[in-house]
C-alpha cells in the first residue's frame, strides 16, 4: 500500500500544479507561442510605400497573365538504334538469332506559349515544336489539341490553333523598339513543367545580334530574368503589363540559368505571325548579294568617313542587284534614303520588304555615290 501511495503522489502533485499554473498557460494564444507577437516596426513605414506599389504591380501582371499564358506539351515517335551486331547477318546466323524488330519510343516535350487571339491562335518556339507527332495546349485547367499553322526555323517561331469553344484571353502587346537597358523584364511560363512561374529581373540589352548560327543577324532582347528549360515561347512582359518578347533561349554551360536568357523582340514576332497565319511559311525578300562590315581599313582604302554600311563581296549572278547594276566592292549606305549602320540593317530591311517591292540603294564606288533601283525578289 505504502508502494502504491508513493507512486500515486507525484501524479496528485502534478496534476495539482497543472491546475495551479492553468490560466496563466491559456493566456497566451497558441499562435503567439513562438517569434514576437506585435507587428515589425518596418511594416507600414513610409520608406517602404514604393516598394510596395511595384510588388502591388508584380502581383496585378500575375493576375492578367495567368490565363493568358499556356502550358504546351508534345509527343514525339522516335526510332531506337539495333545494336549493329544484331544488324550482322553473320553474326545472326552464327548464333542463330532472327531478323532485329525495329522498335520504337515515345518522347514528350514541354513547352510555354501565350494566347494571341479570342479565337484560339497560340503561338511559341519552333523548336518546341519541330518534328513532334502531337501538341496539345493547356489553358487554365482546360487541354486542347493544337494544329500547327506554321513555323519558321531562321526565327524559331511557331504558330498554333486551338478551337476553344469560347472566347479566350489574348495578352496585351506591346513595342519592343521602346525597350531600354535597365527596363524591369517579367517571364512567365512554365521551367521543368512547373505551371506558370514568374520571375523578375532587367532589360540587359536592348538589341543583341548574333547570338547563335540558327538565329543568323536576327535581334534579341536580353535579360537576367531567370529564364530555365520549359520558358520556351512564353512572353516577356513589361512592367506596364504588356509582352515585349517571346522568351527563346538561354547561355549557359549547365543548362540552367545564369542569368543570361534572350527572347525574341514582339515586332519581330508580330510580321512572322502575320505571315504564318496567311502563307503558313515566311517569305523573305531577296537581292542576292554577298556583304561584309565596313571594316577602317576597307574605310580609308575608300575615302569614307565612317565605317556605316555593308561592303558588297559578291553576287548572285542573274539576281536582282546584278541587274540593278550593283557591282563588288559597291558600298551601301542607305536603302530608300533610310542610313544601314551595318550589314545586319540590310538583311533586315531587304528581308522584310515584300516581294516585287523596288527599292533604292544608295552606294559609294570609287569615292562617287550612285542611286541604283532593285526589284526584291523571293529567297530560295
């Protein structure tokens, strides 16, 4: 008895304490048990309001946006290599193995894009794209298969079609020839297949050109929003919530993101959809000459005064600036009257006339300047 009594007491003397210190316990709410309970003395200080009206602006972009910017995934039937002993007829005989089966795998690809149209145009990379045996595209939470309209490698643009049965979204455009280095740049889209990420960060340049072979003299936008495998197509956006740039690619040796992504300028985007959507291909003018950049050295060999313009090396014999009368070592410095500071001004400009548009170079040739007229014709 004496055993259980002693047993029994420090539970008595327990349980007495428990209600001794009971009210003071229940005094402080359980979600004030751990860090302070009064607010940060930053929150509400005034140093702080502008931050807040540009997080404020972050949040509302996010709002407008995340109906407007679609998941896309692909598939793809690929052949698998035999083994090239399995594909010896000797080898096979010797062992007595019968004839390889070809076989075959499914591949999936991911991807982002932007809704350009209430009635379902889509549009995103080439490259996520090229070569698949299906898309589909996802807007909110609804999946729709996708046609592909048309896609144009040199730009890595595609355009595609949903049938949504009801009016979709289109984002807001806007002018990438107004974007400057240091302009906030917002992406969104979806890196590793997680939906609709937003990252944030500035315009590093405005106009980067030749950033890879497949691009040629094209322009880009570039920026250190982080910009991962998967943001391919999708926008990039302004801080006035308009799309400036379709997010292309990264440089990386990782292949994560280091802070140096490039996108495709919207005017660009916006004459290679117009195109897509009526020729489903882009055509492209075509003069058919060979050009260089103005180098000093060609500058002071030709009394120029600077080294704007594109030096002709070449040309394409019957083509359009040979029956124009352009001749090797002609250099141009305007078309219509418009300055080319350089070879990539005169791929541009050419590129985007219409075909059977004449134009007017202005050249130099052994210290003279000539005007010579020059029928665009299509590139082959």
């Amino acid at each position: 008895m004496k055993k259980n009594r002693y047993m029994l007491l420090p539970a008595g003397a327990l349980l007495l304490a428990s209600l001794f210190f009971y009210p003071f316990s229940c005094t402080k709410k359980a979600s004030d048990l751990f860090g302070e309970s009064s607010p940060s003395p930053l929150k509400g200080k005034s140093e702080s309001a502008r931050a807040w009206e540009i997080q404020s602006a972050f949040r509302d972009i996010y709002d407008l946006y995340k109906d407007r910017v679609v998941f896309i995934s692909t598939e793809q039937t690929v052949k698998l290599p035999t083994h090239p002993f399995f594909s010896d007829p000797m080898f096979r005989e010797f062992f007595g193995m019968p004839e390889p089966q070809q076989r075959y795998q499914k591949r999936t690809g991911l991807g982002s894009g932007f809704i350009l149209s209430e009635d379902g145009y889509i549009c995103t990379n080439h490259h996520v794209i090229a070569g698949v045996d299906k898309v589909t595209v996802k807007v909110d939470e609804k999946v729709y298969p996708a046609v592909i309209i048309g896609s144009d490698e040199r730009t890595d643009l595609a355009l595609l079609k949903i049938s949504p049965g009801e009016p979709l979204k289109p984002v807001y455009i806007g002018n990438s020839d107004e974007v400057r280095v240091g302009d906030w740049a917002i992406a969104i889209g979806n890196p590793f297949g997680l939906d609709k990420s937003f990252t944030v960060g500035v315009i590093s340049a405005a106009s980067r050109r030749d950033v890879d072979m497949a691009g040629g003299s094209e322009s880009h936008i570039q920026t250190d929003a982080t910009i991962n495998p998967g943001n391919s197509g999708g926008p990039l956006i302004n801080i006035d919530g308009e799309v400036v740039g379709i997010n292309r690619m990264i440089y990386s040796n990782s292949g994560g993101s280091i802070g140096i992504g490039f996108a495709i300028p919207i005017n660009t985007a916006k004459a290679v959809f117009e195109q897509l959507k009526n020729y489903r291909k882009v055509v492209r003018g075509f003069i058919g000459v060979q050009v260089l950049p103005v180098t000093k050295e060609i500058a002071q060999e030709q009394g120029l005064p600077s080294t704007d313009g594109a030096v002709v090396r070449g040309l394409v014999e019957g083509g359009p600036a040979a029956q124009g009368g352009v001749q090797p070592n002609d250099v141009i410095t305007a078309i219509n009257d418009t300055p080319v500071k350089g070879y990539n001004d005169l791929i541009d400009i050419v590129g985007k006339t219409p075909v059977g548009t004449t134009l007017k170079l202005t050249v130099i040739r052994k210290g003279a300047t000539l005007n010579l007229y020059v029928t665009v014709a299509q590139r082959p």
